[in-house]
C-alpha cells in the first residue's frame, strides 16, 4: 500500500492549500480551499459513498476512516487529512466482491434505503480491527453514532456480531 510521506507545513496560495491524502490505498495530490471540509472534497473526488446527511456532526453518514478510526469527515477540515489515510466504502469491497462486513449487514436484513450503510459498516470495520469478538453492548457502542431513519437498530447489531462471526472463521478475510 502507498503511503503519503511527511505532513510538512501546509500553506495557503490564493485561498488553495496543496494536500496529498492517501485514499483507500493510493496517494491523492488535491486541491482544496482554505476552510473546506473533507466530506466535500472526499464527495468532490468520487467517493459519493460517503453521505451528507445532517452536515452538522450528528447523524454519521459521513464517517469514514482517519488512521484507521471512525471520524465524520462534516467535522474535519480537508487539510486536516493531509499525510493521513482514509479509507471510504469504496475502499473496502465491490458489488462483485463485497467485504463480510457488507455482506452481514445484507444477508442480515440490515438494510432499507441504504444511506446511512457506509458509515454504519466503517464503525463497524474500525470496531472489529481493534477487538475482532465483541458482544452487543459492544456492537452497540460502537454503531452508537450511526443513526438510520428506516429500521429499528436491530438489524444492524445482528449483521455486526455476523461480521465478526464470519470474518473469525476465515482469517484474512478482513
Ligand atoms: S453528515 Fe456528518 S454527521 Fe451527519
Ligand atoms: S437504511 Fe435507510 S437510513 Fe438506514
């Protein structure tokens, strides 16, 4: 995997900072404007995986992976990523190739309109790297900023406690 060298100093030229953000894996040099928030640039760039819903840091559809751990990118300055990996859900499986995150949280019945899935399985993705056997009231927890307007918050623990599941029997398989 790329990984981007040296935060360095980061100035503004005409409003525009230079960055360079390693993304899903490969080193990105963009462009953004002084003040603009990752959410934008990420949604900019292509990644349209990565939901604005309330644009104000509650609902988490926004959330993808800084480092490695959850943050709502609505929150962070895009400059604030630079010299850092994030990883969006376009980063983690394909439709043909779904990662056993995303495939628990279908096979699960997890998932109605689908908008607030990608942040959902990033928390999800970020909770079972740092403990791979969690138990509801950690499930729960960790999906705590996630909400969902559709279901009842059932599903969603069922697909994560799957995940886990899954991804224990078959190692590598996260
Ligand atoms: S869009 Fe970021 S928390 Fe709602
Ligand atoms: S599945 Fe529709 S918002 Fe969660």
């Amino acid at each position: 995997m790329a990984k981007t060298k040296g935060r360095g100093v980061l100035k503004a030229v005409d409003g525009v900072i230079a960055i360079t953000v390693n993304i899903n894996g490969r080193d990105q040099a963009l462009k953004v404007v002084s003040g603009e928030y990752l959410l934008d640039t990420l949604r900019r760039e292509g990644y349209k995986g990565v939901k604005k819903g309330c644009d104000n840091g509650d609902c988490g559809t926004c959330t993808v992976l800084l480092d490695g751990r959850p943050v709502l990118a609505c929150m962070m300055f895009a400059a604030q990523a630079h010299g850092r990996r994030v990883l969006t859900i376009e980063g983690l499986g394909t439709p043909d190739r779904p990662h056993p995150i995303q495939q628990a949280f279908v096979e699960s019945g997890a998932v109605q309109c689908g908008f607030c899935i990608p942040g959902m399985v990033l928390a999800t993705k970020a909770l079972l790297d740092e403990n791979p056997d969690p138990d509801e009231p950690a499930a729960r927890r960790a999906l705590d900023g996630n909400l969902c307007r559709c279901t009842g918050y059932v599903k969603q623990i069922e697909a994560v406690l799957l995940a886990a599941k899954r991804i224990k029997a078959s190692p590598g398989g996260k």
